[in-house]
C-alpha cells in the first residue's frame, strides 16, 4: 500500500475519531477534534499531491479518495444531527445528492463514458468542509466560556451553525442540479446505448 492510499486510509480513521471527541466534553476534547479535522481536511489535499509527485496514482487509489471525502463530511454531519446541532433533512439533502451523482457515475462508467468533476461541486464540497469548521470552532468556543456565558451563547451559536448550514445545503441542491443538468446528454447518450445492447 503506497503513502498516498495511506493518507486516504488516515482521513477515514480519523473521521471516527473526531465523531468521538464530539461526545466528550470539555475544552481539550473540542480542541483536539477542530485539530484533527484539519489534519484530516489537509489529507484531501496531500493524498492526491504525494500521489501525482511520486507517480503513486492507482486504481484503488483514485476509488478511495472520494470515498473517504463522503465518509468525513457525511460522518460528521450525522454526529452534529446527533447532537441537535444541524436539522436531520439537511444531512438527508446531502447523502441523496451524495448517493445519486456516484450512482449515475458508476452507470455513466459502465457504460464507458467518463463524467469529470464539475466547479459547482468543488463550490459545494468547500462549503461543506468550512460549515463543519465553523460547526467545531463553534462547540471550542462554547467549551472555553464560563457555564453562564456558554448559556447565553448558546442561542446565537445554533441559529449562525443552521445559517451556514443553510447556505451548505443551497449549493448542494444547487451543484445537484447542475450535474444532472451538464451531463444530460451525456447520460441520454449512456441510456441509448444500453436500449441499443438489448435490442442486439
């Protein structure tokens, strides 16, 4: 197993461990999860730059990326659910959406056609990653006030997490539908040719 998969590997493992110090309390639990999802957050970058530097690229490889990106965002959304931090339909918009696109990849792959990544995707998966940083950052601060400031703040601190969460689940629908919309011939194109395969 090469390093880039290694670090791939490492953000999954991590996303549990940060699910974890979200149930803990106290000041050093909440620093070390903002921590690590940075590290985790780094690894998205770092497994696909050590992969090209050291010609590291693999099938399996190209696979897991993606894979340990939905795990980490998907993961930490349902702690946050969990938590009554985020609403549950919000994350239920983001795993359709999530689940949906890879399926039509997988049949547009299939079928030998190739669907890149789109602008609106990487748009949507950089809000998501700042709404979980924010999230974090939030629940650090909430942890390093005094029990009646930390009361007092609660308030604000839930209406900004659901603002920004709000904001996350517009361009998720957004970058959605456009998707389906910039690969609609392509996928009508798929469709023929396997209405083709079954007349033969």
């Amino acid at each position: 197993m090469n390093l880039a998969t290694q670090l791939t590997l490492l953000r999954i493992l991590l996303t549990f461990v940060i699910m974890g110090l979200l149930y803990v309390p106290g000041l050093f639990a909440k620093s070390l999860a903002l921590a690590l999802f940075l590290v985790a957050a780094a690894t998205d970058w770092l497994d696909g730059y050590v992969a090209r530097r050291l010609q590291h690229v693999s099938p399996f490889g190209i696979l897991l990326d993606p894979i340990a990106d939905k795990v980490l965002v998907i993961g930490l959304l349902a702690a946050f659910v969990q938590l009554g931090l985020i609403r549950a339909w919000m994350l239920l918009v983001i795993v359709l959406r999530e689940l949906l696109i890879t399926g039509v990849r997988l049949y547009a792959a299939s079928r030998e056609v190739v669907i890149p990544a789109a602008t609106e995707g990487k748009h949507k998966t950089v809000s998501q990653m700042v709404a979980i940083t924010l999230v974090l950052l939030l629940l650090l601060l909430h942890a390093a006030l005094p029990a009646p400031r930390a009361a007092v703040f609660a308030a604000p601190m839930h209406a900004l997490i659901l603002a920004c969460m709000w904001i996350t689940v517009g361009l998720t629908v957004i970058s959605g539908a456009s998707f389906f919309w910039s690969n609609r011939t392509v996928l009508a194109d798929a469709a023929t040719r396997q209405s083709d395969r079954h007349r033969r």
